[in-house]
C-alpha cells in the first residue's frame, strides 16, 4: 500500500470530494441560502414580539414576554444591531 492510500487522501477520494462540491453548489446551495434567510426572518419576528415593548410596540402582554426571555437573551445585541441599521435602497436588491 502507499503512504497516500493509508492516508485516504488519493485521486478517487479527491474526485468523489470534488463532485459532491460540484453537486451541493449546483443543487443545493440557492435552498440552503434561502432556508438560512428564511430562519433569519424568523428569529428576527420572534425577537421583535418578546422585545417588541423595549422600542414602543407592545405585541405580547408581558407575562408572556418574560417566559420567553431566556430563550431570547443570546440574540438580543445582534438583533438590536441589525434592527437599527442604517439601510440603502441597495439592500433590497442586492440582500
């Protein structure tokens, strides 16, 4: 055996490498892109309804915010961040 069959590492391990890339980026990766854009949007909801009070809309009464806090507390510097960005006509187009 050669070194680089113990390694795993040898043409048909890198060919069969290369066309699962091939095959994800041909196939794959528009659903992935807009799966992940598409929790984004609703994390971004879910964020807004629990802290929706903290910027003057009151979605849920405050009991149920508070339940739902821990769930929310890891994202909240993020979403405030993306919530007052500064956006562009550009970004609908090209986001």
């Amino acid at each position: 055996m050669d070194v680089s069959e113990k390694k795993g590492g040898g043409f048909f391990s890198g060919l069969k490498k290369a066309v699962g890339d091939m095959f994800y980026g041909v196939a794959l990766h528009q659903q992935v892109t807009s799966i992940l854009k598409t929790r984004m949007y609703m994390e971004h909801m879910f964020i807004l309804m629990i802290m929706g009070d903290m910027l003057g809309f009151p979605i849920l009464p405050p009991y149920y915010s508070l339940r739902l806090l821990p769930y929310a507390i890891p994202n909240v510097k993020a979403w405030k961040h993306r919530f007052y960005r500064e956006r562009d006509f550009t970004d609908v187009i090209y986001g």
